[in-house]
C-alpha cells in the first residue's frame, strides 16, 4: 500500500462570517449578517423559520495561495471547516464538485456542543483528483443556526494538466 506525504491545503477565508440561520421578520442589528433568497437573518434575532440553504465557491485550481499548482492535478481527501460552536447537534454538510457544480460528492456530519468557542471539524472523501474543485458547505434545520468562518482543503499535488484539441 502506498503512502501519500501530505502535501499543503488552501484556506478560505470568509469575510466576517457566513451562516445558515432561522430568522425572524426583521433586521434589528449592525452585526454582519447574510441573506438567502429573501431571507435575511443575524445572531440577534429570534429564529422562527427553518431554511436550508448553502455556501459555494467558484472553480478552484489552488493557484492563488500556490502558484505551483497551475495546470497540475491534484488529489483532495479532506475539508477541515471552521466555525462557531453554536448550539449542539446541528447538521452540516461539506461537498465537492469537479465538474463546475452538475455533481456533488457530499459528506455529512452532526456538529456541535453548544461552547461558543471557534472549533474545527473534518469531513473525509474518498479521494477525488481534478486539477478544478468547487466547495460547498450547507445546513439545514429546525432550530439552529450555523455559523462557519473557514474552510481548509487539504490536497496532493499529483501530475501536469495538459488539454489535448
């Protein structure tokens, strides 16, 4: 059996934060907060609907934090995703796509302990190599709200890319 030496991640950073929230009727608060669809939400607020909604990135090939990696393939097996321990047992979802969104391979998890504190969880995938991927980090629940910071994904380098016309 082979062994893979770990090579690097990307980190991902997401502007103040996002997150998936049941929200009340109004905006109350200058704190950051997100809207999906016509739902807009902040932590301030008294949750009252349930939403599923979710985060993507666009097509990624790594190059902006390492440049080494333009037109190589490359093997991802894990996505750390960081967030806000908010409340417990809250179910959350990390994806991959490595054909521009059309397919998703997803791994699910319950989350959580309800501390406040930022926490890291992994999501494992069998190994998926492209030289593009695609995130997506969702939530869907009754009565929590998730709120992520950032997401890690960690990936070997494997061989050149070359398109042949």
């Amino acid at each position: 059996m082979a062994t893979w030496q770990r090579y690097g991640y990307i980190y991902l950073s997401i502007a103040d934060r996002a997150a998936c929230w049941k929200v009340g009727s109004t905006i109350t608060t200058d704190d950051p907060h997100v809207g999906f669809g016509n739902i807009l939400g902040s932590l301030t607020e008294t949750p009252s609907n349930a939403i599923s909604a979710y985060w993507t990135t666009k097509d990624l090939d790594f190059t902006d934090q390492d440049p080494s990696m333009a037109n190589q393939w490359k093997t991802v097996d894990r996505v750390r995703l960081e967030y806000i321990d908010e409340y417990t047992s809250t179910p959350v979802s990390v994806s991959i796509s490595i054909d521009g969104g059309t397919t998703w391979t997803t791994t699910s998890l319950s989350l959580g302990t309800g501390t406040g504190l930022v926490a890291y969880t992994d999501f494992w995938f069998l190994p998926i190599t492209s030289p593009y991927f695609r995130f997506r980090i969702g939530s869907s629940d009754t009565d929590t709200s998730f709120t992520w910071t950032g997401v890690f994904a960690y990936y070997y380098p494997r061989s050149s890319h070359f398109k042949i016309q």
